[in-house]
C-alpha cells in the first residue's frame, strides 16, 4: 500500500492554507478578529475540494478554556508518534468540527466540517480531508495556528 502525500501549509499576512496539490483539496483560515472580549476570536473558514467550495465567516473560537484550536492542535503534536481513535474539536457554536487521526504510515488526517444549521429548511455540512506528516509538517501547522489565533502571545510559545 503507497501513500501519496504532497501537502503544504501557507501562511500569507493573516491567514493560513492548508492545500493538497495533488488533489486541490484546501482549507484556508483568515481574517482573525476580536469581537467581543479576549476571551474570543472570530474567524473565517473555507474548505474546498474538486469543484466544491464552502466557506463561513465570524466562527467564534474560545482560546482560552481548555477545548482551544492552538491547544488541540497542540495536543496531536505532542502526541505526534501515535494514538488510537479519533480525536474532535469543535468551535463554539458548533459550525466548524475536525476530527484527528493517526495513520500507521506517521501521518495525520485531519476532516475539516462545516455545518450551517438554520431554522428554515436551509441547512448543509461540507467536509474535506487533509493529511500532515506527524512530525515536521504537524509541529509547523501547531505552530502557524498557535501564531494565527494568538499572535501576541506567538513568542511565548517558544
């Protein structure tokens, strides 16, 4: 069994792309904004795939309690030599979901969702798969995320 993997991950001014150029699958974070305390900040999110885009703007992630982007990110990076199971994270009102696993070939493959639920009878979910290197690949993606949510706090982290 081979595993093409051929990923990378930009970081231009405030967003991060996280694209498979063998496939054109991508997800892409930006416009990070403090809305309404330090406690929050709004992003938006895109997700794309082989003709499909979606995208959401003012996601609200809490980056301080224990359920962080940067901190669940972080997690997969320590823990980058394997786990068993499935690892999720959520945003806070739910709109944005990945789900973490670790292959034995030393990857991690990350499903990235979006759901809009709405009181009408308009609702949808648009999910694309990306895969990271455990080691290197993941530990800069912990580190761009750590800098995209909290940049003044970027020094720190080292």
């Amino acid at each position: 069994m081979t595993c093409e993997f051929d990923s990378e991950m930009v970081e231009r001014d405030e967003a991060i792309e996280l694209m498979d150029r063998s496939d054109g699958t991508g997800v892409r974070l930006w416009h990070r904004t403090v809305p309404y305390s330090d406690d929050y900040v709004a992003v938006c999110v895109e997700l794309s795939a082989d003709g499909m885009v979606a995208s959401m703007r003012g996601l609200i992630l809490d980056y301080v309690a224990g359920r962080s982007l940067p901190g669940f990110i972080s997690s997969l990076e320590r823990d980058f030599a394997g786990w068993q199971g499935i690892r999720t994270w959520e945003s806070m009102d739910h709109e944005l979901r990945i789900e973490a696993r670790h292959s034995t070939l030393g990857h991690v493959q990350l499903d990235w969702s979006l759901c809009r639920q709405s009181s009408e009878s308009l609702s949808w979910t648009a999910t694309v798969v990306t895969y990271l290197e455990a080691g290197e690949q993941l530990r800069q993606f912990a580190a761009a995320i750590h800098r995209f949510v909290l940049p003044d706090d970027a020094e720190d982290r080292r």
